[in-house]
C-alpha cells in the first residue's frame, strides 16, 4: 500500500476566512495553484478554488454602483464548506479512486483535525507519468521497431 503522505504536497499554502478573495486569486496566480484550503485555527473550515473567485467576481459583483469589491469579499463567503478530505495514512489508490468518482481537483490531507497537505489532479498526473516511464523501461519495443542488422 501506498500511503498518500508519499504523493502529498505537505504544508499547503491556505488562506484563512476572512482573507480576501482578491488576496487569495493573487496567491493562487503566485504559487501557480488552483486551490487553497482554508483554515482556522489550524483547523481546515472550507476550500477555495480558482473556478470559486473567478465565479464570485463576475461583472455583477464588480459593478461599482453595487459597492461590491473583490478586495472586500472575504474568502469564507465563497468558500465551499463540506469539503471531503482524506487521513495522511490513507491509501493513495482510495484517494485517486475517491477523486474519480465525485470528479474532485484535491483532497485536503489531515493528520487528526490539523491539515499537514493536499493531493491534486495533478499530482496524479505525475504518478501516471512515472508509472509509464517505468512500465516503458521494462517492456521491450516491438519487433517491427527494432533494428535488425
């Protein structure tokens, strides 16, 4: 078994409510990230992604008329709030399966209540990659290909 503390990536960047969602869109484009967890107290209360802000700051709420500023909208008004996670020792295939099935783009990672990291799509893409490299490494090409002398 391999445990998703392997493909994690431990200590997330997260946000917590009441940062803005300006804020948060900036971080996401520095650390070139789609989703950030959220947290208070150390304890995750909600998540973040990059379809929420692009969401929640379409022309409507852009509108100056309205008063409604990206700047001034705290991240836990967007938030989702039932976000399913996953135990640092839990297997990575349940994970991967867990993600396929509802259609997930991460899994917040906790050991008891603290959040110690996040698996992604993509980091499901790079254990694909690796496995194909290795299953190509073992696997002899075929006959027609080979170069005979």
């Amino acid at each position: 078994m391999i445990p998703i503390a392997d493909v994690m990536t431990p200590d997330p960047v997260t946000v917590s409510p009441q940062t803005s969602l300006a804020d948060a869109s900036t971080l996401m484009a520095h650390h070139r990230i789609r989703h950030l967890p959220v947290v208070d107290d150390g304890r995750l209360v909600g998540l973040v992604t990059q379809r929420d802000a692009l969401a929640a700051t379409d022309s409507r709420l852009r509108d100056p008329a309205d008063g409604i500023d990206p700047h001034r909208i705290p991240v836990g008004r967007v938030m989702t709030r039932e976000v399913v996670s996953v135990d640092v020792h839990d297997p990575l295939v349940a994970a991967a399966r867990l993600m396929e099935r509802h259609r997930y783009g991460c899994l917040p990672v906790r050991d008891g209540e603290r959040l110690v990291g996040i698996v992604t799509d993509t980091d499901f893409v790079a254990v694909a990659i690796n496995l194909i490299e290795q299953l190509e490494a073992l696997t002899p090409p075929p006959e027609e290909e080979l170069a005979l002398d």
